[in-house]
C-alpha cells in the first residue's frame, strides 16, 4: 500500500510499525509509553486492533519521532484536502 492509497489510520499504523517493530522487547517499551500493556502493544504492531485515542495522545506525548510521524501524517493530509 503506498502513502497515496493508504488511509491516515493506515500511515499512523506504519509509522508505529517502523518504529517500534525492529526493537527489542518492543511490546514492553510501547505499552509503557502509551500507558498500555505489553499485549495490547503488540497487538498495535501485529496490526490486530488500533489503539485507542488515549494511548495516541499517551505516545505522542512520550515518544517525540512518533509524534513528529503523527504531524508529518497530519499535514499531508491538510495538503491533500486543500482545494
């Protein structure tokens, strides 16, 4: 799926995967910085579920490279909505 066709959940998704995926122990650091649990993290990265607004905003907050892919999602879709 490339950027063009996937949806913003999709290219949130992908950022978190690129992210967090390659680490070691990787469920446990995510759901302590989304304040989660180690299972609900990897299920985020085995693409099971989405994670809840709350645990967004939790990461965002914690981990600024997430935060900043979250943005960078953000403004390309206020470029592709722009007339």
């Amino acid at each position: 799926m490339t950027a063009a066709t996937a949806s913003p959940g999709d290219r949130v998704m992908e950022a978190l995967r690129r992210l967090y995926g390659p680490l070691r122990h990787a469920e446990k650091l995510l759901g302590r910085r989304a304040n989660s649990t180690p299972r609900a993290a990897r299920n985020w990265l085995d693409d099971n579920c989405a994670m809840s607004v709350d645990k967004l905003v939790e990461l965002m907050a914690a981990d600024p490279k997430f935060h900043a892919a979250v943005n960078e999602v953000v403004s390309t879709r206020r470029a592709e909505r722009s007339p």
